[in-house]
C-alpha cells in the first residue's frame, strides 16, 4: 500500500507504520535507551515531563512476565520483540511555588507526546515500534509496583522488522501500514463540524 500525503510533510511521518512481525534480534541498551533520550524531549504542559518507562528486553528474567501482561492475540506476534515496555503517566503535578500537588489534566496527552517521539526516533534507528492496547493494566500495576498516581497508558513492542511470513497466518495480510483519514475529515475553523 503506497501512503500519500495531502501536504507536504517529513517523509518520516509517513513511512512510520507499526508492524507486528520483528525478527526476535537483542536491542543494545545504548541503542533502547536512545530511544528513551528522544521521548525525553517531548514538549508537557507546564514541563510537567509526566512519562514513566518501565521496560524488560528479551534476554531478560522479566521477559515472560511482561509478555504474559498482553492479550493472547497480542502475545502471540510480540513475543518476536526486541523489548517490551510500558508507558505510564503521573496524574499529578507539583508546579512552582505550590506545596501540594495537583491534578494534571493533560497526563494522557503528554505521555503520547514521549510515545510518539520514542517512535520517530525507533523508525529513524532503524527499529520498528507498536504501540498496545490489549494488555492488563491492573496486572501490570501490581506486577510493575505502579503508585495509585500515575496511569498505566500502554505497552509497546519494539524490535527489528521481519517478513510477514513469521506472524500467524490471520495477521500476514494485516502486515502493512495503515491509510489515515484525509486532513480535512480531521481539521475545522472556528467550530466543531465533523461527523
């Protein structure tokens, strides 16, 4: 599937795609933590930088219990991945001058922010990145010792892309990057005038 843009934009925005079927090689830490050094850059409301990540790579002791925190379906290609990791978000700020801390509305936002970051930066290293819905949160809050003020956001696979023939035969036809809705289906002045 060829992808297009309706403006002129980086080519990096376009050939970033989430594939599931990687090829099960060891990621680095220099090179994961490169990847954590771009999410760091992220802009946050009131520099808040509310992004947690809690990680375990292949090779690793923790492997299988993070692995076992996603869905069946979702197990059944990451367990290819060079790393998994979640994303959390700290629902509280503690802003200057203040000495209590207070909700901070945009926790979500800014941790997708980091995540869309830590993405580029994979597609750029040449790793692959997919960000997961289906996993238990409230597992990986325990399993992770994760404060009642932060937010389990999301999991996210990384590792080095293969070819489609390594996933189960029901996903190789799914292994392709994905059409986006044109930008005026997504953009309107002045009001809200979408469907």
């Amino acid at each position: 599937m060829s992808r297009q843009s309706d403006y002129s934009v980086h080519p990096q925005f376009i050939e970033r795609w989430s594939p599931r079927s990687f090829t099960g090689e060891p990621i680095a830490q220099e090179e994961l933590f490169a990847l954590f050094e771009a999410a760091r850059w992220a802009p946050s409301a009131n520099n808040s930088q509310p992004w947690r990540f809690v990680y375990t790579t292949r090779d690793s002791s923790n492997w299988k219990a993070f692995l076992d925190l996603l869905i069946e379906s979702n197990q059944r290609w990451a367990t290819r991945a060079s790393a998994l990791i979640i994303l959390l978000s700290k629902t509280q700020h503690l802003r200057p001058g203040n000495d209590q801390p207070t909700p901070l509305f945009s926790h979500t936002l800014d941790a997708g922010a980091a995540w869309a970051h830590l993405a580029l930066q994979a597609e750029h290293s040449g790793w692959r990145s997919h960000a997961i819905g289906g996993f238990d949160r409230d597992r990986a809050r325990q399993l992770l010792g994760v404060p009642d003020d932060y937010k389990v956001e999301i999991a996210i696979a990384i590792g080095r892309q293969a070819e489609r023939h390594y996933l189960p035969v029901e996903l190789q036809e799914r292994e392709q990057p994905s059409p986006r809705h044109p930008v005026q289906a997504l953009v309107a002045e002045g009001r809200f005038a979408f469907d």
